[in-house]
C-alpha cells in the first residue's frame, strides 16, 4: 500500500514538474512571437499613411487596454482557473495577430491591437500558474527560470524578424507567423497533463497554504494535496461577483508600497532606455549599430541572470525584501554611473551589472506581492502589478520627453530621482513589513 502510494506521488510530482518544463516552453515562444512583430509597428502604422501624432496614438492604444484588463484578466483567473483563462488569452491573441497580418489600413490596425491589448496576459497567468504549484521557497527559482526563458525569445525574435523583414511582405509574414506562435502555445497549454496535478479552481489553491503564504516554505505536498480536483461550473455572475471582490481586495490591501516601489523602478528603467540610442550617439558619437550591439549585449546578461535568482535569494537566507532594498540600490547607483559616465566603457560597466539588478529586483517584488497577498489571489495580484507597470509605460515617454528638453542626459538623471525615492519607500516600509511578519509568526506559536 505505501508503495502504491508513493509510487502515485512520485507520478503527480513528475507531472507538475512537466507542466513548470512546458510553462517555461509557454514563455519563450511568447515573447519570441512578440519581439518579431514589435520593432515593426510603428515603421507598419507610418507605412498605412498614419501621421507621426496619429501613430503615437494608435500605438498608445496596447499600453491603454492593458492598463485596465491586467487586473481583471488577473482576478478572473482566479476565478475560472488557469487552464481555461490562458487558453482563452492565447486563442483570443491569435485572433488579434491574425488581424494584424491582414491589415493594410489604419482602422484594421487598431482593430487588431484591441483584442490583444485586452486578452495578452498570457505571461502574467503562466506566472500564477507557476506559483500554484511551486512552494514559497522554490518561486523565486522557478520565476528566475522562467523569466530567463522569456528573455531569450526576446532577444532571439528581432533577429528573426529583422530577416524576415528583408523579403517582399516581411511585416505581414511577422504577423502571421506570430498569430502561428500564439495557436502552437494553446496547444501546447490544451495537452498538458493538468490531471498530474490539483486544479486550481474557483480560485482555491490547495497546495500550498492559504494563510497569506506564511507557511508555504516548509510545506510539503501530501497525497490528498495532490488529488486532481474538477473544476465546478460557475454562472457568469457568480464569476463576475468574484472578480470584482477579488479587485477590492487588493485595492484595499496594504501593499500601496510595494506597487509605488514597483511603479517608480519601472519609470526609472524606462527613462533609461527611452533615449539611449540617441544619447550614445550625442554623447559618445556611438552609432546606432553599435548602440544595438550594446543592447543585445544587455537583454543576453538579464536572462543568463534569471538564473541566479534562487543561488542569490539562498544567499540572502530568503530575506526578499532586503534583497529587494540592494537590488534597488545598485541599480539607483548604475543608472547614477550612466548619467555621470564620461566614457563608453563607463556606459558598458553600467549595462552589465544594470541588466543583473533588474532581474533581479523585478523577481524580488513580484515574490513579494505574491507573499503579502496570498496565494488565493495570485492571478489578481500579478495583474494588478501588470497594471502599475502600464502606468510607467504611459508616463515613461511623456516624462522622456519633457527632461529631453533639457538635456540628453535628462531621462535617466530623472530616473536616478526615482529611484532614489524607491530607496527611500524601502528604507522606511521594510522595518513595518518585518514587524508584521514577527507578529503573524508569534501569533501561530501563541
């Protein structure tokens, strides 16, 4: 009996194992899909007759809809479960992507984009998925992976792209080949041995504690853990009531400042690299090739990094927060040293080490978040984080564009300013977020 049962064990164990392989597989061909079409939208929406101020409004239309649909799309993962929300994001951004390649106006084009920007939250539900069914102590090391695997398709796809676009219709080949990529991820995701493991339906994470996440690290799965659990049909309005108490959750939560540090480092990296090219080129006389070289060089260190998140987070005793406060701070320093730096070299210092620290820190909070919150609503919080993080993609390029105006060196010395009052969030809430967590600690003991 004990061997059937361990036996029965070590399947489901192999099995969840394949669905973490086949998530990491999910990720890569996401954004290498993407990074095939996204160089080409603008030089596409200009090329259909746009003028420069129609195109920058088209092309805020993505970063508006994600905005407002990462919280939502987040919760009612929760809700329905991951299998059946990520199969509807990817079909639904098939579809999206398929427009994309048929549209030789402006109107198709952002009638292409509307289904994307509403349902391309693939990654953020491949993130929840992953946390359903690691423990507390092994997320970091599964999203470091998984984030590393994601960084590689972006690199690789602009290459890709670049080729393709070489050949007669290479915008529309991207498209299509794209909307391909997205229908092999639904089937990947369809054929998964989600039997192998519990389902995390109608919002219940059985295998791990529900008890904000406290005691995740020293959980382990039993059999009962383990048992496959149908998912209960639910009505739309039940469904609908539960996105929305899920979304006051959070909007009631205690986590102001972990989304006001997320949103600040992520304005603060996208002044970085708003004008880079442009700046190497005013500063250094560095052209844009070898700028793009640079950039590679970059993008190729940030996903070898996701790799040292979990040896990192053990050397820091799983301490993420105080890991999150050094990461935040050397990356305050680089951007400091690239808006200082006298020499290209400088600038190559800077970018070796910038990539590692936002890797780092980026893996850092969303672990915090998850932990704050709670397993329950994984899918609402990685939204809700999503949506902080369209927020900086909206003020990035306003702000860009207003400190250009002074100098080239003025986004990222604008970034070093928020930073260091990310810096300062963290030195400030960290003590209270250690304070908690002894009180929680001391109440399970009493």
């Amino acid at each position: 009996m004990n061997n059937h049962k361990y036996s029965t064990l070590y399947h489901k164990r192999r099995g969840r194992t394949r669905i973490i392989q086949c998530v990491y597989v999910v990720g890569f061909m996401d954004l290498f899909g993407v990074s095939l079409i996204i160089p080409l939208l603008s030089h596409h929406v200009k090329a259909l007759g746009a003028s420069p101020t129609v195109a920058g409004i088209v092309g805020s239309t993505y970063g508006v809809l994600q905005l407002f649909s990462s919280t939502i799309v987040g919760s009612w993962s929760d809700v329905v479960g991951r299998r059946q929300s990520l199969l509807t994001c990817l079909l639904l951004s098939t579809l999206g992507y398929s427009l994309l390649g048929m549209s030789t106006s402006i109107a198709l084009f952002v009638l292409s984009r509307i289904p994307v920007g509403l349902f391309k939250h693939s990654l953020s539900i491949c993130r929840a998925l992953l946390s359903d069914l690691v423990s507390e102590a092994e997320r970091p090391l599964v999203m470091g992976h998984f984030n590393a695997a994601s960084s590689v398709g972006f690199i690789l796809g602009p290459v890709v792209g670049g080729y393709l676009t070489e050949h007669e219709g290479g915008f529309y080949t991207c498209a299509f080949a794209c909307a391909g990529i997205f229908l092999i991820n639904a089937g990947l995701v369809w054929m998964l041995p989600w039997g192998d493991i519990i389902h995390h339906s109608n919002g219940t994470t059985h295998s791990k504690s529900a008890s904000n996440g406290s005691s995740a690290k020293n959980h382990t799965p039993a059999q009962a853990d383990l048992e496959p659990q149908a998912p209960r049909p639910r009505p739309d309005w039940s469904q609908l009531s539960s996105v929305g108490s899920r979304i006051r959750m959070v909007a009631s939560s205690d986590m102001w400042d972990l989304f006001l540090v997320r949103l600040l480092m992520a304005v603060a990296i996208m002044l970085y690299y708003s004008n880079f090219s442009l700046a190497m080129e005013e500063r250094f006389s560095v052209k844009p090739k070898t700028t793009g070289y640079l950039i590679s060089y970059s993008s190729t260190l940030g996903a070898l990094a996701g790799f040292l998140v979990g040896p990192v987070t053990r050397l820091y005793g799983d301490d993420m927060a105080t890991l999150l406060l050094h990461s935040t701070l050397l990356t305050f320093l680089l951007i400091s040293l690239y808006t200082a730096a006298q020499s290209v070299w400088q600038v190559v210092l800077s970018s070796t080490f910038f990539a590692i620290s936002t890797t780092v820190g980026r893996t850092c909070i969303t672990d915090l978040e998850l932990s704050r919150g709670g397993p329950r609503a994984s899918g609402t919080l990685i939204g809700a984080g999503q949506s902080v993080t369209a927020v900086g993609r909206v003020l990035a390029p306003l702000l860009s564009g207003i400190a250009q105006e002074f100098s080239p060196c003025g986004p990222p010395a604008l970034g070093v300013l928020l930073a260091l009052v990310a810096v300062g969030v963290l030195l400030v809430r960290i003590p209270s977020w250690n304070r908690k967590a002894g009180t929680e600690i001391a109440t399970k003991i009493g």
